[in-house]
C-alpha cells in the first residue's frame, strides 16, 4: 500500500471508489494517476457584485494580479516527485521518470494573487448560465452543502429567479478557494474574462512587489475567447488577455527567485526557499483554522501553508450552521464514516490569511488548492490519447509537503468527470499576458 499521499494506480471509478479515491486522495493520486483513463480578490460587492442581473450585462468581479518580471530567466531541471533540482536536464539523472526543463519565461506577465474564490464562481456561473440548466457542465450536484455538508460550495435553487439559481452554500466559503474546477471549466471562467468589459485596472505596490487589480464585467460567452472550446486541444488563441497560466508561468511566480535565494535561484517552497535533499525538514508550517468558519489562526507562525504536516492533523473545519457528525460521516461517494474520516480530512482555508508571499507577491501557491495550468502534455502511459491532459500544480491542504516542491509536475485529464464527483480541492488561478486596454480585455 502507498503512504498517504503517494501515487497509486487508477482503477475503475466503480471499484471502490477507485480503490477508495486511489487510496488516500493525496493529490499525488490526482496529479500521476498512472493508468487513469490560483488569484483574484474577493469579488466587489453592490449591485455589480456576485449575482449581478446578467440581463445588465453580468456581474462584476475584481481580480488583483502579480507582476512577474525578469523576462527570459534561467530554467531548471526536474526528475518528477524528486527531493532536487540541476541546472539542466543534461545535469539529472537518468531515471525511469524522465526530466523535464520548467520556470523559464522570457516574457513579463502577471499572474493571480489569490485564486478564483467560490464567491467569484457563483458570479461567473450566474451569469453565463442564468436560467440555472447547466448545460456546460459547470456544477455537480456533489457542490451543495446537502450532499456534500463538509465540502459543498454552492447550491442550486431552480426555483430562484434568472441569474439567481447559483449562491454560496455558507458565508464562510465566499472566500475560499472553488474547488471543483476542470480545465474547461477554468477556460470558460478565463474566456468569460476574455470577452467581458474591463471597467478600471489599477497599478499598486507593497514592498518589493507589484500588483494590478482589475475591475470586468463578466461576459456570457464561454466557448471562445482565449481558448477556442470547439478544439479539444485548445491552446491560447490571442496574444493578450486572461488566460490560465502556463506551468512555467506558474513555476516562475511559485518559485523563481530575482534576487538569486535558494538554489539556482529557485526555492524548494512557494513560501520559502527550504533545503532541497532534506525532506519536509525545511517545509512551511502548517495552517491551524478556526473549526467553524475555516480562518487561519495561526498567520504569525510563518512561514506558513495549508497542507498536510506529517504527524499533525490536516487543517480542517465545518461551517458552524451544520453539525460536526454531518460533517464527518454524509459524503456523496458512500463511504463509511471511518473511511471517509482517514480519506477526506483537509480542507480549504480562506484566500491569502496564511500570508505568506512567493518571490513574487502571490498567495497560496503552496498547499489549499492544487491549480490548473494551460500546458499540454502527453498522457502518463506515453500513448496517445483520445483525452487531453494537462499539468497542475500546487499542493493541497489534504497531502504532504513534497506536493509543494517544483517538481510535482502532476497531469490529469482537462475533462476527468470523476474527479469532478470526488475531488473538492481542485482549483484556479488566472494569469494575465499583454497589456489590457479598458473597455475590453
């Protein structure tokens, strides 16, 4: 049996829940399923905010993005799932895995501060599915807080009015990460993005960082924009605009150091450099949250991520308005509550309270949310495929500290409808490329 958190092959989706969600639903399992078939703020409030009448043109949402500069930096190498980075892949070993040259981007860019928050989701959802009728596949019935008490964002109400039939489950997760995105789901948020309005864009700074925060009027249309759905491979059609960032762009911001810390230049951690060979010896501390609204509590203990620490519980909470037992036994995929109990014991805390900033401003790369990126890759048996697989990246607030390293290079199908039923720590991060006029985006 693997340890928690490792990878295990994939199963049938009817066998034990894929052998009980491959074992531990780390998000290694997730990520390398060898045989299987986030930044944005919170949104604005007011009579343009989450649920906007999309009749008026959408809601409006803000998203604050980070400068990334130092065009045409050095990448690295990386063995998958490895303790070490080389200068190069000429410089790593030779191993069954494989190398691979990540981090280097020779253009400025800017990437999401926090990732994409439930409350932004429900905008995004009201208003390119106003009747409530999911005809893009955008909800799962396992997102309400009846079916799924301890992870349901979001509940649809068909009997509310048009632009109305999607609203955060409790309060307490208007801010915290959404976390059952599939790439085409990140693409559609990204394209609704792409085509909306951009009302006002402002530049700001703290310390050595710099930020953009942009107001948009969310646009309706879904299926093109950056990325052109009705291509199953779709790539970036524009040169400018939102997009999801690519997994160098992701592993720049996460780790790429300008001023030359860690090693290579490059930290071990999204939130600190760490010691590359040390194991988890040099990890960030893991989040404590308040057990009801699912706050860190423990922001002063940097550095700090919300992950799984090896012999300490996971960061974890249920919102105050159920009870714990609901909780920690009513789960959508039928386990048994002492299964569900040793499978499903993280959960995601609210956007950028642990605090800790990246080379580059941003929030939460490490640990909460693992995060989709753009990037194509060949699937993991090196066939081809009728799907299309992508890599992701980020950790998780249920798996262990080797999940934050730049080299969990994990890769998932963009469409995997399973993961969409079981996995309830998948999420989003934008980027931006170009240079964004207002009026458009």
């Amino acid at each position: 049996m693997a340890e928690k958190g490792m990878p295990m092959h994939f199963v049938s989706s009817r066998t034990r829940l894929s052998r009980a969600v491959v074992a531990t639903c780390g998000v290694s399992a997730l990520l390398l399923a060898a045989t299987a078939t986030a930044g944005s703020s919170a949104a604005a409030a007011g009579p343009d905010g989450p649920g906007g009448d999309p009749s008026r043109g959408g809601a409006v949402i803000t998203v604050t993005t980070a400068e990334v500069g130092a065009p045409g930096n050095p990448s690295v190498g990386v063995v998958p799932f490895t303790d070490a980075i080389y200068p190069s892949c000429a410089d790593a070993p030779q191993t069954s895995s494989g190398c691979q040259t990540v981090g280097g981007v020779r253009y400025p860019y800017e990437i999401g501060q926090l990732e994409v928050t439930v409350e932004q989701w429900v905008a995004f959802l009201n208003t390119v599915d106003p009747e409530g009728r999911n005809r893009l596949d955008l909800y799962d019935e396992t997102e309400s807080s009846s079916a799924w008490p301890k992870y349901g964002q979001i509940n649809l109400s068909a009997g509310a009015g048009n632009g109305h039939h999607y609203s955060v489950a409790f309060p307490e997760w208007a801010n915290k990460p959404y976390g059952f995105a599939n790439f085409l789901r990140a693409a559609r948020f990204v394209n609704s993005l792409y085509n909306g309005r951009l009302i006002s864009k402002q530049s700001s700074s703290n310390g050595d960082f710099d930020y953009v925060t942009y107001r948009v009027r969310l646009s309706s249309r879904t299926e093109r924009g950056m990325y052109d759905l009705a291509r199953r491979n779709a790539t970036r059609a524009h040169d400018s605009g939102f997009v999801v960032p690519s997994q160098d762009e992701w592993i720049k911001a996460a780790y790429y150091d300008p001023n030359g810390g860690g090693t290579y230049s490059y930290w071990k951690y999204p939130t600190n450099p760490g010691v590359f060979g040390d194991g988890d010896a040099t990890a960030p501390n893991p989040t404590v949250l308040n057990p009801t609204t699912g706050d860190v509590t423990n922001a002063a203990n940097q550095p700090l991520a919300s992950y799984h620490a090896s012999g300490q519980p996971a960061p974890s909470w249920c919102p105050a308005q159920l009870q714990p037992v609901a909780c920690s036994t009513v789960n959508p995929i039928g386990l048994d509550p002492l299964t569900y109990a040793d499978l499903y014991q993280g959960s995601l805390s609210t956007v950028g309270q642990a605090e800790t900033t990246s080379p580059w401003g941003t929030l939460d790369q490490g640990g909460n949310a693992v995060e989709w990126t753009d990037t194509i890759t060949a699937p993991p048996t090196g066939r081809n495929s009728a799907r299309v697989w992508r890599r992701l990246h980020g950790g998780v607030s249920n798996a262990p500290a080797f999940q934050m390293w730049p080299s969990a290079v994990g890769l998932q199908p963009q469409d995997n409808v399973f993961y969409n039923h079981t996995y309830p720590w998948l999420g989003i991060r934008i980027g931006v490329i170009g240079d964004l006029g207002l009026g458009k985006s």
